[in-house]
C-alpha cells in the first residue's frame, strides 16, 4: 500500500523543502511505496488521521495527532540523521 | 544571482533581532526585493516558527517569510558583529546565533536549487569551518558567490 508522507515547516517553503529532498531519497532507497506533499505546520490539522507520517521542521506535541510524527531537523543539520532515518523507515515499514 | 555583494553583511552592528530585520527590510524594500509586508512579516514568523539551527561549531539562523512578500530569489547574508539570540528550531531553546542567511524566495522553481545549496552548506563541516575563518566582507562575499552563483549563467 502507497504510504502517505507529510512534511511540515512554518511557511510550508524552506525548511519543509530541504527536509523533503532528503527523506525521499531515503524512502526511495527503502523501496517503500509513498507519495509525498509539503504543508505548513498549521495545516497539518487536515491531514491528521490520514497520513502515515509526518516529519516536521519543529517538535510538535506528539499527542495532540494521530499520525505518527518525526522531527526532520537532522536532515538539515546532519546530525544524527540515521537515527530519524531509521524512525521513518519502522514507521513507514508497519 | 542569488548572492549580490551589497547583501553580504560582515560584522553588522546590530544587537536583537527586531534591529537585525529593520535592517534587511531597509535594504531589501530600497532594491524593490520585498513587498511592504516582508517587515512585520520576517519579525512575526521568526516569533512563531523559529529558525536557528544548532550545527556542530556554529549556530545559523535560515529567516525567511511566505512567498508572497519576495519579489525574486535572493540570499542575504549576515555575520553580525556579536552573536544574536535566536530559538532552536527544533525545541525552540534560546541558541545564539554567528550567521544569518535571509531566504528571499518566492517559490519560483529556482528556489529549489538555492534551498538545495543552503542544504549542503549546513551539512558540510569544511565549509562551515571556511565561514568560521572569514576575516573580512570581501572574504565572505567571495565565499558565498563561489558556493551560491556558480552554476548560474
């Protein structure tokens, strides 16, 4: 089944961009079957419940959503990017 | 060209950042790069999503707005003089801040390639260790042209 992946930044513009080049290539390398959009952090209200993930610019209170969330800030520093790599990839891989 | 020299700014004398986005709106709205809004807009989304980030020898700050207020692609660059407070992007604890990159973008599809370039320039220690060693507005200029305008025509 196509997973649906959510990335989510203030503006929906910058942040969300960089984080999104980097973890679809890591669900490409994955083999996992996905579809990807970019939305604002204050949008993610609407797509709560239907999306199988959401990665986010900022720490967002987990238990307020229903999708399960993962902080993308390692895929714009670079620090510690295999451990919210391998986040994804259990989420993704349920 | 994303980076022009009269945006690199090398020990700007700046304290907070309410001062540090005065100042990039001035120059900004005097080359017609912004809209009116872009002002009160920088300030207020910095307020709300935060944008430092917290690299391994040097904090950075990516300020940005909504599309609508830039009227073209462009990079701003800041080295203030004294470091400036911002919050963790991620946590939103107060980190203080050596270099400022002001994201003109208006979501044109050149943005994607100036936002990839951000991406690897945060990601590689030898260059945020070249931008650490900068002594000079020229240096700094030179720097960010190379990295940015390179494949530009």
């Amino acid at each position: 089944m196509t997973k649906r992946v959510v990335i989510a930044c203030g503006a929906g513009l910058a942040t969300s961009t960089m984080i999104l080049e980097k973890v679809q290539g890591i669900l490409q390398e994955a083999g996992i079957d996905f579809s990807i959009s970019q939305s604002q952090i204050y949008e993610l209200d609407s797509y709560d419940g239907k999306a199988d993930l959401f990665v986010t610019s900022m720490k967002l209170d987990e238990t307020k959503y229903k999708t399960p969330i993962v902080v993308g800030t390692p895929f714009l520093i670079g620090v510690n990017e295999e451990e919210a790599k391998e986040k994804i990839i259990n989420i993704l891989s349920k | 060209m994303y980076v022009e020299t009269d945006l690199v700014f090398y020990n700007l004398p700046v304290l907070d950042q309410n001062e540090l986005f005065d100042f990039m709106a001035d120059r900004l709205e005097k080359k017609d790069y912004v809209t009116e809004g872009f002002r009160d807009a920088i300030k207020k989304r910095e307020k709300e999503f935060p944008t430092g980030l917290q690299l391994q020898d040097m904090n950075v700050a990516i300020v940005h707005t909504e599309a609508m207020y830039a009227k073209t692609e462009k990079l701003v660059v800041i080295k203030p003089e004294q470091s400036i407070t911002f919050k963790n992007i991620e946590n939103l604890e107060p980190i203080e801040v050596d270099l400022v990159f002001g994201l003109i973008l208006n979501n044109s599809e050149e943005h994607l390639e100036i936002l990839q370039k951000i991406s690897q320039l945060l990601q590689q220690e030898t260059i945020i260790q070249s931008i650490l060693n900068v002594t000079s507005k020229d240096e700094l200029t030179n720097f960010m042209q190379q990295h940015f305008n390179k494949t530009n025509h």
